[in-house]
C-alpha cells in the first residue's frame, strides 16, 4: 500500500492567508471560530465535500492555502446561509466560502471545475448585455458541460420551448449596456490587475 | 515653573483635546475600573474627576474646566432610576439641559459638552463614548474660550 | 393603494415568466401598480460575487441607485436571488466604508448618486404586510378548498437577513396558503436548500436535493408544492420524470408559485395566470377551475 | 495631628504595581515631574505600595521628612484608598490628608500610546497633589449595625448562608425569603448530584429542615420582598406573603383537605415538576416539602374562582386552616445587612426551534429529565417515551442556550457536567444507549474529570460536535420513526445522522427574568450577561457596590453547588463580620452649611432626597442634620450662594483638581 505522509511543515504553510480571507468583508469573524461543527452538519451539501465548512475555517486560519484553494468545497457551496445563520460565533461562512471562490479563481488552476466556468460565462454574458439571456447561458453551459449532460437537457429544453419559457431567438439585453460598462470600468480603474473573465461555459441556463 | 514646562511641551506636541470628565463614584466611575480591569483601552484625552453623584456638580465646574482651558466636558452618571442617591441624576438631568443651551449661547459647540448614563458594567459604553468625544473635538478644533 | 418600483430580473423574462404573468395579473387585480425600473440590469446573483464582489456589489447597486433616481419607493424584487442580490449589497455598502466608496465613485461616473434609500421588498411581504390579510381575504372569491400544499420557501428570502420571515419558522406561506383557502402540509426541509444552484454544475447533488424535497411533500400528500423562487421552481419541476427514473419512486407533483395560487382563489383563469405554462398543471378539486 | 493650616509638605509615591503601570507608563520620569510639583517636598516610586514594606515607606517619610499630606498614584481608590488612609493614620496623619491617585484602571490598563500614558498620569497626579494640599482633616462617623440579617431565596445558597448565620449564635436573627411555596429551589428537583453520585434529597431534606425549626431563622415562604430602603447597618424591608389560603400556623400537613378535594384526581400541571406531574387545586408542592403545609391555587380552585363548591377540604380539615378569606399580608421587618441568593432561570429550550423542543415528541429539557430520574417524580425514576416504552437510544445535547451569540455568549459551567450525570443515570435506570454531543468537555473541579473518565470507561459514547438540528425526516429505513440528530463528528471529519428515541437539551443557566427589578430595588449593578455584578471579580467576588449587601450562588453567575455552598458561606462571614462590629463607619461626606453665606432660601431643603436639611426660621439660614445625610451633594451644587459645601468634595477640592487635569 502507498503511505501518505500527514505531517505539514510551518514552512508549507501561508502565514499571510488567513489575514488575506479575514481582510475581506464577511471574513472578520474566523478568529472566532471555536469549530464546533454547526456549519457543517447545517449544510445541506457538506456530505458532498472534500472539506467541510468547519475544516475550511480551521484551515485557512491555520494557513492551508493550497489545500484550501484547491477544495471542491466552495464550488459545491449553494450559498444558502443555512451555515451564516446557524453559527453560534455568527461567522459569515458563505461569505468566507465567496472570499475562497474569488482567490481560487486568480490564484490556483481550478477550471479544471465547471462551476467556475459557469460563473464566469455568466459574469462575461451580463458584462456584455447588461442582462442574462437564459437560452443563451444554457447553450454556453451544455456546450461545456459534456455530452451526455447535454443530451440530457434536450428533452426539457424542448419542453420549456412548447411550454414558451425559453425563447431561442431573444436576447435580453439593456436600452445601453454601455452606461453600465462604464460603471464597472470604474471599479476596474481603482485596482492595478483587473480580474479575469471570459467564458468556459457548461450545463443548464439558469441564474441562481 | 515645572508646571508652566509641563503646559509648553503638549501644546508644542501636535494638539489633542482636553477632555474634563466628572464620573459619579457608583456607576460610571466603576465602568471605568471595569474598563481597567478587563483592559478596554480609551482615548487618554479624558481626565476623571470623581464625585460621589453627579448630582453633585455644580455648573460652575463646567465653566471653569471650559474657562481654564477644556476642549469638552464630559458628565457620567448612573442610569435614570438607577442613582446610588435616589433621584440625584434627575437633577443632573435638568441642570445639564440648561447648561448645554447656556453653553451654546456662549458660543460653545453642544458636541463639546455630553451628559452620558454609563452604568457599572458598561465598560465598551464608556470607551465608545469617550472615543466619539474626542473623535468630534478633533474635528470641531481647540476650544479657545476665555469665559463670562 | 401603495405604488411600487419593479425589478423583475433576467429569470422572470425566461423560464420564470410564469411568476411574472401571474405577479403582475393578481397586483393588478388588487390595485397595486408596479413600475419597472428603468433599463435596469442584472443583479449579479451569486455567481458575480464569486467572480468579482466589488463589480458584483456596484452592479446591484446600480439598480438600487436608479430605483432612488426614480422616486425612491420600495422595490419590488420577485425573484429570491435578484431580493437577495440586492438586499445584500444594501446591507454590505451601509456596512463596509471602502466598499462603499468604490460604489459612490463608480456610479458617481454615470452620473448615479447612491444614498441606500430604497427598500428591496419581496412581493409576500407586500401582500401580507402591506396589502394585509384582510384584504387578500375579501378578493378570494373561489377558495381553493381540499387543495393540500406544501409551501416551499428556498434559502433567499428567509437568510440570511430573515426579512421576511423567520428562518427557523417561517409561516407566511402557510398563511397566504390558508388565505386561498387551500390547506398547508407540514413536511420537513420546507426552507432547506433545492438544489437549483448545483443542477447546472454538479448536476447529481442538485437532483438528490431535489429528491429529498419532493418526496418529502409527496409523503406529505400535497396536492402541489408552491413557491417562491424561479430558481427553485424550476429545478423542483423540470427533473421531475428524470428524478422519477433513476429513483423508481412517483415523485410527480405540480410545482406552482404562490401568485398563481393566490390568482385562482382570485377566481382568475389558468392562461392568465400562466399555469397552462407549468409542465404540471395543478387538479383543483372545485370545478369552477378546469383544466388546462 | 496635622492642622490644615501649615503649608503643605507632600510625599507623591507612585506605584509600579509589578509591571502593571511600569509596563505601562514611564513611571521614573511621573516621579521626577510629581517631584517638581508645588509644596512636594518628596516623590518616590515603589514595586507594590500595598505591600508591608511600600506602607512602611509612607509611614517612615511622614515621621521623619515631617509630610502632612500624602498622594499615592496607584490603583482604583474602590481597592485600596482604605489601606492607604489606614497606613496615615497609623503614622499620626488624618487619614483625609491623603489622596489616591488612580493610574493602574485609569490610565495604565486603558491607554495604548505610552507617551500618552505618562502625560495623563502626570496630569492626573498634578491634580491629586493639588487637592490634596488643600484638603483637610475630618472625622470618620460611625452607626450602629442592626444584627439581623435578610436573606433572599431559599435554595441551597439561601438556606446555606441563612444556617451558616443562624448556627454562630450572634444574636442575629435571619429572614429567610422564598417565593415558592417551599424552600430547596432547584436542587430539591434533582435526583442525584455529580461528580459523587449522592443523593441530592438526602443532604437537602435535612438543611430544610433544619432551617425550618431553627430558633434564629424567621422563615417567609411563599413570600416577596417588596420593598428596601435604608442603607448599610439599617435597611428597612417590606415583605409581602402571597395569600396560601391555608393558615399556616394551623395546617399540619396531613393531607386529608387534598384527599377530600371535589377533584377526584389531580389534573392540574405541577409547577415544581414543570408541568411533567398533575396536581389538585389543594395540594403540596412536592412530599419533602419544606414547611410542609399545603395551598390553594386561586386558578384552579372552584370556589376561589367561581364561589360554589361543596368545599369538602373544609370538612375535611380538623385544624379548620382552610381559610378562603386569606389576602396577600406585608410584614416589615429591620436588618442591618442582605443576602441575594435567588438563584438562576433555565434557559428556554423555545428559543432553540432546531432541536424541537415542544414540537418533537420526546424532546426533553436536562431539568425535566432530572424530574423523570427523580424516585418522586412523574415518572417515578425511570425515564420513559411518550408511549411508555423505555428509550433503547438517548442523545443529550450540550450547550443549548450558552456559547452561542444568537442567544447566550457565555458557557454555562455546569451543563457538561450534568450532562455526564444524566447520561450515567439513564444508562442505569433505562439501559439505554446514550450519546453525547459537546463542543468541548468542561470538567474542570474536584473529582470531574475522574467522573468523565468514569463515563467513557462505562461506554458513554461521546461526539464531538454541535448538533445543528434534531429532525424526523428519515432518509434511511433504520432513520424511520426516530428523531435524527444531525451533527459533524468533528473528530473524524464526516458529517453524522444519529437515529434516536429521546433527546435531551442541556439547556444553559440565565439570570433571574425579575433580575432587574430585584437590581433597582437593592441598588446593585448587572453584568454584561445581566447576572449580579461582584464587586470585585478575585478580591471582593460575594460584596458588592451597595455595602451590607452580598451575593451567593447562580444569582451572581452559573455555578455548580460546591461552588454556590462556598460562596454562601462567604458571604454569610461577610455579613456576620459587619454584624460583629457593630458598627459601619460612614464616609464623613456630609454637607455644611456657611450660615454667614446662607441667604435661606431654601433651595436645597427642597433637593434633598433624605430630608437631612431643615430651615430655622429664627436664624433665617438652613442646617443639615449630620446623621440623616448620605453626602451625595446635590444641596451643595444647587446653592445659588454656594453657602452650602460638601466635606471631602469641596467645590474649591473639585476646581482645584479640574484646573490640575488641564
């Protein structure tokens, strides 16, 4: 059998990370976390994850970048604050898992993951039109998404077609999405590297 | 001498103001000790003078911390029903209205004097409170008053 | 009557058009007016706060910013992710100063002036609230007696701000429930979470939450489930007959919203409200309904 | 004797207090500024200046460099201003030539910025020096102490610190207070008590008891205390007995009156078995019941509520102590110092809506799982389902209402202790498999930790995680029909679904919900988490701000009965000690009048709130009757001609010391 070794040295670990995550808005709290596992056996998707909420926390404080970063945890997230609201230390963790979501982006090779594929097609769509075109989205995401999957969505496209809840040939779209580029040009403008975007799209078009 | 020394060295420092604060021995004046005790740092622009009740100050301390050089004057009692002597904050309460109209008359910002219920276990309230009023006095600048 | 803003958001205008037809038919019948904003966009949903939360914060801001240009009543938001998105970025740019700054300067750019004035209301809060109980009574002319529902409410509108409702015990469907004289099943997970973000990405954990839920209500013996988010609408209906396959259990059940079945005890019809658009249209046990 | 009039020589010695104001403050440099100060004639600094050697110090500089004034800048007068009055006066000094300076609470512990630091001591020990030279000296008054003492509540505090009074004989007569019918509180409800496993009845019933015929203790049960005015050495209480309808001093609690009740059987919720038992409209709230006499609950009673009734407790009673006429009786009784022992509020499991509380049937609150373990209990020792079968699985649930900042912050101590106690007492009674689920295991104290490891030895089976939520939503076969506790096993990491038949809700302690009517009344002051505030935490933790008056037990904060009988006893040495004395001595901060300034106005007659001003209309000036006034000074601040002047306090002290902060 292969031995794995468990030991982590001080010098593997990011000393700056948990600063980083706590620095953002709704990070303030890990501090707080007394891992009690609430967040954890709240989520309804947790069974699910490589990382429960309460590692990731005890994690990021203690430094686990890359463990953290690399996680299927946060992209598995529903964000659906069952894990905010239930911890007795009212510690933001889907805002924390949000903060994980964005640095793994910029920092660590997680497209592999569709997720953030998706994300990003979504952001790309909605930067372009100002708004999300369903149809649109779900053809980017099914092109992405393999096959199979894709196939799998045929029936209920042509469903939603009969039904008139997807319009194939409409593109819903701002009187000027210009005026709202300008806007988030203007926060890229206040920062030196502007964030990645542009899309890699998969499965199903709807907007959570 | 020694004093006069003492005088010139902070106001050639950069200038903060000068809180006067009258606590009552019973409720804010054991918030400060809690703020001690459970080390709940303050701005150290507010000086304490203690009093057994905040009924007993007398208007006339306020004007004089004013007159000899105060930037705000802050008063501490203990809550409405609250009072160690009965009802003696009722008192404080109907002096320091007067006072803080007579005040504003004089041409003296009303930021610049607060009465403030701070109980025996308020520690942080104390400490917000104290911060706010020196935070304000920055802004408002030195009070430069000569007096009546 | 008190006038509202409208922000129906990029699902209304898709998949979610039934909620829309049926939101702005039974506000119409009760004399509410709802002025869509103008040219407003996407709130940003969570997918944008995962990409960029400053951009994410300023894009619903945006909206927000416009709402107060345009008179400054509450808005409406019917979608749970876009009353989220919105509600969200309010508290987090009351709360943040810096982001907050970066909101005022990007806007300021187009000329958008931010103060955080309006309200982001949720059309339940407006009838129950704001219309009132009393009133939704007296317009139900056509009880929707021996209908059972379970009222199913989602993640976004009861957390993380509880605005609506309580998150532990929310009860405001049972009650809009009750007012169209149907009756409410009591089933559990009834505001977890459905799944509807992760059918499109990580498809098998999506659906087994969506399993979960629908048998729970099947179990329950409701006659439909009713809700309050495109979103979750459309993921507890349209896996349906997949969900039944790969399970080998009937978890076939109507999937409405809760203005649809609030119109039918309006006594209004099924096209009008946009049922005959559902994959499954509800069996009303009083005739006077019909079928689609 | 030093005479105010010669001109002041000061001694200033600043305390480096360890390194609590050295760390703190630049204290050699406070000493060289304070030695440059007008009329300082010596400025020293010292490691501890409460220490023998420090007072030494201060006494060896007032005989020999001839000091009649003293300033100490140390810590908080409330620690020591006593001490260091003491040590002048031992070295022929008034002990009111001296002022303490406080730089540890005030300025040492408060302040970031060290520059900052030593800039406000010197500004604060200017303005001690400068009051001081102008103080002068005053006698000390002293008033006699009343020997009897009030204790309020009757649980295991109460009746502790109430025997513990009675047994030293001084003459002093308790009046122990308890709302209930009965005294014993909450332990009263337990069947065992941790970590000895001894039975809580068999060393509780004897203490009431005794209590009960103890010839020193004046006991007031089902009584309130309403009123108390007065101050240390004479506080004049009101108590107010709720109406038993029964006559006390008749009643012998023989029970027949319950028998005979047109009620044939009990049908009416038992408050001391929470609601668990059913009782009769007569009845006695629990058999050891201490007085045993029985009472009538107006509510359910027929004839209290509707006036007919065929009234065969009335027959029934050969001593004829039913008495439907009773009405609610004040008593005033004197004391010279109080109590506080009222014990803590369960928290309420309500407030948790996840764990089902009063929504899953066989969820549970730890209190009334004790009724169930109780042998007089509803259940008669052994707890059962709702079905009466016995539970095969158990799960308690730690931390319920404590360590959590949607409810309660704190940890409630004594919960992961009980806790082990119920799950052993299950296990015993039932045989049943109990789980239990903890944040972190909290046995600190004699004997706890054995006890837990005890438990694990017995195969208690132990998960370390918060439970997030007890559901009935089965999503296995095995789940169907059990309550399911949702929970990670934070230990291995994997998210667990534990089916069980009964949970249990460690529910944490809360402050009384009458806490703070009870603070208003007595004058004390509530911490943060609303439980009584101690004077100090470490050196004074059963006094409190109000002197003559002392906390024991949960009032004061969670605590198990070792720890709650401890503090009983304390306080009650407190008490005795005042009591011994005889006397207080009263700071002499009273007001005079300057009858030479006195216009006679009458201004401040008005603004006394103990009438301790009189006008002599002959003399056409006002006097202030020493005894009756508590010098808080707001005649003083309210003169126009500022005739009348506070000892201690005097408005030239205050303006001296203001002008010396500036």
């Amino acid at each position: 059998m292969r031995l794995v070794k468990t030991v982590k040295y001080e010098a593997d670990l990011d000393a700056t990370f948990a600063e980083r995550v706590a620095a953002q808005p709704g990070g303030e709290r890990i501090w707080d976390c007394i891992q009690c596992g609430t967040c954890s056996a709240i989520c309804p998707v947790s069974l699910y994850m490589d990382l429960t909420p309460r590692r990731i926390v005890g994690m990021v404080r203690a430094g686990f970048r890359d463990e953290v970063l690399n996680a299927v945890s946060p992209w598995i997230c529903t964000s659906c604050y069952a894990c905010t609201v239930e911890c007795p230390e009212k510690i933001r963790i889907t805002d924390i898992m949000y903060v994980i979501k964005r640095m793994a982006m910029k920092e660590s090779g997680h497209h592999r993951f569709v997720v953030p594929a998706i994300e990003e097609a979504f952001v790309a769509m909605v930067r372009k039109n100002g708004r999300l075109t369903e149809s649109r989205m779900g053809i980017k995401v099914a092109a992405k998404s393999g096959l199979r999957s894709a196939l799998g969505m045929v029936p209920i496209a042509w469903k939603l077609w009969r039904k008139g809840r997807l319009r194939l040939l409409r593109v819903e779209r701002m009187q000027n999405p210009e005026s709202l580029r300008g806007v988030l040009a203007a926060v890229e403008d206040r920062r030196p590297a502007p964030p990645r975007t542009g899309s890699r799209g998969s499965p199903a078009g709807v907007k959570a | 001498m020694a004093l006069a020394v003492e005088k010139s060295e902070a106001s050639t420092a950069s200038w903060e103001p000068r809180i006067v604060a009258f606590f009552c021995n019973w409720c804010t004046y054991a918030a400060a000790d809690l703020a001690g005790i459970s080390r709940v740092k303050y701005s150290p622009n507010m000086r304490m003078v203690r009093v057994m009740c905040s009924g007993r100050i007398d208007p006339s301390f306020v004007l004089e911390a004013f007159r000899s050089g105060a930037d705000g004057v802050l008063i501490g009692g203990c809550n409405p029903g609250d009072c160690h002597y009965k009802e003696g904050n009722y008192k404080t309460m109907r002096r320091a209205m007067l006072l803080s109209q007579m005040l504003q008359d004089l041409g003296i910002e009303k930021e610049r004097f607060r009465l403030e219920w701070i109980c025996a276990s308020c520690a942080r309230e104390l400490q917000t409170t104290v911060n706010k009023m020196a935070d304000d006095l920055r802004r408002l600048g030195p009070l430069d008053w000569k007096g009546v | 009557m008190k006038d509202y803003l409208y922000f129906p958001g990029c699902s209304l205008k898709g998949a979610g058009s039934p909620y829309e037809k049926s939101l702005l038919a039974v506000f119409r019948a009760l004399g509410i007016s709802l002025t869509e904003i103008p040219d407003w966009n996407c709130c940003g949903a969570t997918a944008y706060l995962s990409v960029d939360a400053d951009m994410g914060t300023v894009l619903a801001a945006r909206n927000l910013a416009l709402a107060e240009r345009a008179d400054g009543r509450d808005i409406v938001a019917p979608c749970s992710g876009c009353f989220l998105a919105l509600s969200k970025a309010k508290a987090m740019i009351a709360e943040y100063p810096d982001l907050r700054a970066k909101v005022d300067d990007a806007l300021g750019r187009g000329g958008l002036p931010y103060e955080g004035r309006v309200a982001v209301r949720h059309p339940l809060e407006v009838l129950l609230k704001d219309v009132g109980p009393d009133r939704l009574r007296k317009s139900v002319v056509r009880p929707l007696k021996d209908f059972r529902v379970a009222p199913y409410y989602g993640c976004a509108i009861l957390r993380p701000y509880e605005t609506v409702d309580s998150a532990h015990v929310p009860t405001v469907l049972e009650e809009l429930t009750r007012i169209a004289g149907a009756t409410p099943v009591d089933y559990p997970h009834k505001a977890r979470c459905c799944g509807g973000m992760l059918t499109t990405g990580v498809q098998s954990v999506g659906l087994r939450l969506a399993e979960i839920l629908l048998d729970a209500a099947k179990s329950a013996e409701a006659d439909a489930i009713v809700t309050t988010c495109p979103l979750c609408q459309y993921n507890l209906e349209v896996y349906q007959d997949r969900l039944c396959r790969s399970t080998r259990k009937d978890l076939r059940i109507p999937v409405m919203y809760f203005t649809q079945m609030l119109g039918l005890a309006m006594g209004m019809d099924e096209r009008t409200l946009a049922i005959d658009q559902l994959f499954r249209v509800p069996v009303l046990a009083c005739p006077a309904g019909g079928r689609a | 004797m030093t005479a105010a009039g010669e001109a002041p020589r000061i001694g200033v010695y600043v305390c480096d207090c360890g390194f609590n104001i050295l760390g703190a403050i630049d204290v050699p440099e406070v000493v060289r500024y304070a030695g440059g100060l007008e009329g300082v004639v010596l400025a020293k600094e010292y490691k501890y200046m409460c220490s023998d050697p420090g007072q030494d110090l201060i006494k060896k500089d007032i005989r020999e460099q001839r000091l009649n004034r003293v300033v100490v800048a140390s810590c908080t007068p409330t620690l020591h201003e006593r001490t260091f009055r003491r040590v002048v006066s031992e070295a022929g000094l008034n002990p009111f030539l001296f002022n303490m300076v406080n730089v540890r609470e005030g300025v040492a512990w408060v302040t970031e910025d060290k520059a900052r630091a030593t800039e406000k001591a010197k500004a604060l020990i200017r303005a001690g020096v400068r009051r001081v030279a102008l103080q002068e000296p005053l006698e000390a008054r002293s008033e006699p102490v009343n020997p009897n003492v009030l204790v309020i509540g009757g649980g295991i505090a109460g009746m502790h610190a109430a025997l513990s009074l009675a047994n030293a004989n001084s003459g002093a007569k308790v009046h122990l207070v308890e709302r209930e019918p009965s005294i014993g509180g909450n332990m009263a409800r337990f069947d065992k008590t941790f970590p000895t496993l001894d039975c809580a009845s068999c060393i509780l019933t004897p203490k009431m008891t005794e209590v009960k015929i103890h010839p020193n203790i004046h006991l007031h049960s089902y009584a309130e205390v309403v009123s108390v005015e007065g101050y240390v050495g004479n506080f004049d209480v009101t108590i107010e007995h709720k109406p038993r309808y029964v006559n006390e001093d008749l009643c012998i609690g023989c029970l027949k009156c319950v028998e005979a009740c047109v009620y044939r059987d009990a049908r009416f919720p038992n408050a001391f078995d929470l609601g668990l038992a059913k009782r009769k409209p007569i009845y006695i709230p629990f058999p050891q019941a201490v007085p045993t006499k029985v009472l009538i609950d107006p509510m359910d009673c027929l004839y209290l509520k509707l006036g007919k009734c065929k009234k065969t407790c009335v027959d029934a009673c050969e001593k004829g102590a039913i008495d439907f006429a009773q009405a609610a009786v004040r008593a005033q009784v004197k004391v010279g110092t109080i109590i506080v022992a009222t014990g803590f509020k369960p928290f309420d499991a309500r407030r948790k809506p996840q764990y089902g509380y009063g929504t899953l049937p066989n969820v549970f609150t730890a209190l009334e799982m004790e009724r169930f373990l109780s042998p007089t209990g509803p259940t008669e020792g052994v707890p059962s389902l709702k079905d009466g079968s016995l539970p095969r699985k158990v799960g308690i649930i730690h931390c319920v209402g404590s360590r959590d900042r949607n409810t309660n912050e704190y940890c409630s101590k004594v919960c992961c202790m009980y806790s082990l106690k119920l799950a052993h007492l299950i296990r015993e009674r039932t045989g049943a498999e109990v789980y239990d689920f903890y944040i972190d295991m909290r046995t600190p104290g004699k004997g706890y930790e054995e006890f837990h490891e005890k438990l694990l030895a017995e195969g208690l089976k132990v998960i370390r995680g918060r439970v997030a939520e007890v559901t009935t939503s089965a999503l296995t076969r095995e789940e169907k029909g059990h309550l399911i506790i949702r929970v990670e096993d934070t230990l291995a990491g994997f998210v667990r679904r534990i089916p069980v038949d009964m949970v249990v809700l460690s529910v944490g302690l809360e402050p009384q919900s009458d806490t703070q009517q009870l603070r208003r009344m007595l004058n004390l002051s509530c911490g943060r988490e609303g439980f009584l505030q101690e004077l100090h935490p470490k050196l004074a933790p059963v006094s409190t701000a109000t002197d003559g008056i002392y906390i024991a037990g949960a009032c004061q904060g969670p605590k198990d009965i070792p720890e709650t009988v401890a503090q009983a006893g304390s306080a009650a040495a407190e008490a005795l000690a005042l009591v011994h004395r005889g006397t207080v001595e009263v700071q002499p901060y009273t007001a005079v009048v300057d009858e030479a300034v006195c216009s006679g106005c009458q201004v401040c007659v008005g603004m006394c709130p103990y009438d301790a001003i009189t006008y002599d209309a002959d003399k056409g000036v006002v006097h202030v009757l020493e005894v009756k006034c508590k010098g808080c000074g707001v005649c003083a601040a309210a003169c126009p001609s500022s005739a009348i002047d506070q000892k201690h306090f005097r408005n030239a002290f205050v303006l001296a010391e203001v002008a010396g902060v500036i």
